[in-house]
C-alpha cells in the first residue's frame, strides 16, 4: 500500500485550525497541525480507527507536502512506525491524528470558554 505524499486536511479542519491560532497565538497553521497530531497521539492513540478516519475525513483544505510536515531525519514517520509497528502508511495516519486532535481540541473549546491550550500539554 503507498503511503500519502501530501497530507490534505479538510475545510472543516482548516476552520477549527483558523480558531486555534486567533484565540492561542499560534503564528502557523503547521505549528497547530504539529500540536493537534501530538496531542491526539498522546492521549487518544489507542482509540483512533486511522483507516475508517481516513475515509470520512474530507481532503478538501490545506495541502501540506509530508517534507513540510516530516524533517529531514523523518522522526515523525518514525515514530509513528514506533507507536504503531505494523503500520503501513505512517503519513496517512499522521494525517488522521491531526484532524482527530483538532476536532477534540474544537471540543474542549466548545464546553468550555475559558479553556486554555496549555491545560492538555
């Protein structure tokens, strides 16, 4: 199976992407995608279906190069390969989690106005 050579979030991600750098000072839109895809990696890994994810997720908004996403050294696709071994498609999964962290980060900003980025570092 091949793995994404560019990573597609969707307009709806885009959005909550949009909100997140007005209300916490992120000056990137990658900065926030960074945050989202540990955050989801962090807390909710064991619980994301990456292939049913991958499916519903649109790929209507930004498009990232994985080179713009990964470094040089590919840490992040390593460690992705590390969290899960039997992964196939380590950008199709960085991908998933991102959208996933910021549609729960969304949440936590939904419930709660005075909620503050740095309470789920």
């Amino acid at each position: 199976m091949e793995d994404y050579k560019n990573i597609r979030i969707s307009v709806e991600a885009d959005s909550i992407i949009e909100k997140i750098q007005q209300k916490f000072g992120f000056t990137t839109k990658l900065s926030v995608m960074r945050f989202s895809l540990a955050y989801a990696l962090r807390d909710f890994r064991n619980e994301i279906d990456f292939e049913a994810l991958d499916r519903l997720y649109e790929k209507n908004g930004t498009n990232l190069n994985v080179g713009s996403v990964d470094d040089q050294d590919m840490v992040l696709r390593t460690l992705i390969k590390t969290l899960f071994p039997l992964c196939e498609t380590p950008y199709k999964y960085a991908r998933v989690a991102i959208i996933y962290g910021l549609y729960k980060i969304r949440e936590l900003m939904d419930v709660d106005d005075s909620f503050v980025i740095t309470s789920i570092m």
